[in-house]
C-alpha cells in the first residue's frame, strides 16, 4: 500500500514529526525523522472523522499521528474490521443534500413525535394514575384555585341542594364519573365559568347558573365538564404541556415528576384552552348524555350563545381597561363552529324521529 505523510507525536513532548506511514500485513509502519517502528493494527485506535478534522491514529505507549489522507484512514479501519459506521456518518455530514436530508428527517421526526407520540403518552399516563394521587391533585388544584380566583358561593341553599342532586342523578348514569363531586364557587374575575379537575371535582360559578335559563341548560355545561372527566383531559393538558416530565413519568412509572405538576393545572385551567380533539370529545359526551336523557340539544346551543353575548359584551365595556374578566368560552374556544355542530346534530336527530 503507498505510503501517506503524516504529523507525529510522540506522547512525551508536543512537538510534531512529519513521517510516513504504510500498512505492512498486519501492522502500521511509522518512519521518519529517526523513528521507525511497527504497530499491530489491532493496538490501534482511530478517531471518528468529524468534517475535514485530521483524522488520529492513537498508538501503543502514547504516541499519536494525524493524518489527512481519509483513504488510507478507511483502508486501515477495513482492515481493522471497524469503522463502517463510522464511514458512513462521516460521508453523511460532509454532502451538503445528505445534511438537509438529515435535516429534514429529523425535522419530521420532532413534528410527529409531538403530534401524536406526546398525547399518547399523555393519555397512557393519565389512565394508569393511581386514584389516590388523582385525588391529592384534585384536592391540591381546588384549594390553589381558592387562593388564586374563588370566593365561597352565595347561592341559595335549596338551589345548591336541588343542582347536587341533578348532578348526583347524571353521574349514576355515566361510566367513569363515580365519585364525582360538584362545588359551588364564585368568581368576579372568572364570571360564568365551569372547571373540571383532575379526580372528578367538577365547579360551576354563581354567574353561570345565574345566567342559565333552566336546568336543562345547566346539565348541558355538567354533561360537557364531566366529559372533560371521562376523557381525563385536564391531566392530559398539563402532560402534554410538560413534555420532559412526561417521558419521564410513562418510562419509569415516576409519581413524583407527576405530582409535582399540581401548582401548574389550576393555571392551565384557568389561562390556557383545551386543544379541539379534547373539546370535540367533551361535546360529544354532552349530546350524546342530552340524547339519552331526552333533553333538547338547543339548550346546549343556546347557552353558549348567551355565554359569547356576555363576552362579547364585557369585551366591549371593559376594552382598554385592563379588567380581567373571563367567562366559560374563554377557555372554551370556537364557540360558533360548536354551536353549528350541536345544531346539525340535533337536526340529525330530528330527522331519525
């Protein structure tokens, strides 16, 4: 095999030698500059190639040569048994197409991993959660959300009373709502709102049922919360907010990384929105209870109607000011695509009758 220059050093001082090598059988020669020694291939150590870096051979006792003749680096690696990879990634990141194309992939690889592989891990998670510590959430988010937003409840006893026993009727009928609970609260900052916690506490404000013309339109709010509970969506929320604890959570079982998200959902229920598959989901939860239970899916559509009204209105009155007033549809987003939705649905069922 020809022989290639290459830098020497010797491991006892820095300096460099320019010698020859050549590959004789089974051993490396390096001559020059009053050195002239034979090394086993098999003693040897290549560095990886890394761009046009000199690639180095380590050699027995210390010494080092460099070499720019990428040839002869891979012709000694054949014959050494190694390097395929090695070669490979080397001549992956010195094509410019090869890069975009790794570029590219990995791009696809990040998108779809945070499209579809964090909920699913999301989902996993939150269903193989120990009751008891969906519990400590729950509890732990109430009393936060008490501090932060809630102030006690001025409904009338009797009308508390006859909303818990509806409750209590809608939850014997709904697989997944078992113990479930509902709480009265009031907000000035929140309005006319409905949250859904993680262990099944499901809050309804005094503005909402105040705003709610009858019961009907009330179970519809519940039957959409109580789908939030079914489907587990507030844990999910937050899991997917928090990707690194939740890899972490579903690969090792880590309760701790999971609790530790407790300070985070009374936030995210109150400031951020549920993605649409999650409201999808509540929605159809809700039709398909009001369906059940004979109750006019137009008591769902008008509701929210008069909730974006509110809103709206609010909007306007408030514009500039910096007031913080929210209401159901602020979490809640696309109000008139889901109201066309509930329309179409109860026009569909209008047609099978």
């Amino acid at each position: 095999m020809n022989e290639v220059t290459a830098g020497y050093y010797d491991g006892v001082v820095s300096m460099r030698h320019d010698v020859r090598l050549s590959i004789e059988g089974t051993a490396l020669r390096v001559r020059g500059d009053g050195t002239d020694a034979l090394y086993p291939l098999e003693q040897l150590r290549v560095s990886t190639g890394v761009g046009s870096v000199r690639r180095r051979i380590r050699l027995p006792g210390g010494g080092a040569c460099e070499v720019d003749d990428e040839s002869f680096v891979t012709a000694l690696e054949r014959l050494q048994g190694k390097g395929t990879v090695s070669r490979l990634i080397h001549r992956w990141e010195k094509s410019i197409p090869l890069v975009l194309t790794a570029l590219v992939l990995t791009t696809l690889g990040v998108t779809l991993f945070m499209k579809f592989g964090i909920p699913a891990l999301a989902r996993k998670v939150a269903f193989t959660l120990p009751a008891d510590v969906q519990s400590s959430l729950g509890k732990d988010s109430l009393a936060m959300l008490d501090r932060m937003v809630f102030t006690p409840s001025g409904l009338p006893p009797e009308r508390r009373a006859g909303l818990t026993a509806l409750f209590k009727r809608m939850t014997s009928t709904l697989p997944g709502t078992a113990g479930c609970r509902l709480e009265f609260r009031s907000s000035r900052s929140l309005g006319a709102n409905a949250l859904a916690l993680p262990s099944g506490i499901v809050i309804i404000t005094d503005d909402l049922v105040k705003l709610a013309r009858n019961d009907d339109e009330i179970a519809a709010v519940l039957a959409h919360e109580l789908g939030h509970v079914q489907g587990r969506h507030a844990l999910r929320q937050v899991l997917q907010n928090s990707a690194a604890t939740l890899v972490i959570a579903s690969l090792t079982g880590d309760i701790v990384s999971i609790t530790s998200l407790s300070a985070t959902i009374p936030t995210t229920l109150v400031n951020a929105s549920f993605s649409r598959d999650f409201e999808r989901e509540a929605d159809n939860a809700a039709i398909a209870y009001m369906r059940r239970e004979n109750i006019p899916l137009r008591s769902y559509a008008d509701i929210l109607s008069r909730l974006q009204a509110q809103i709206d209105a609010r909007r306007g009155e408030t514009s500039g000011n910096g007031d913080k007033f929210r209401n159901y549809l602020s979490t809640h987003p696309d109000t008139a695509e889901r109201i066309r939705m509930i329309t179409a649905q109860e026009n569909i069922g209008k047609e099978k009758r």
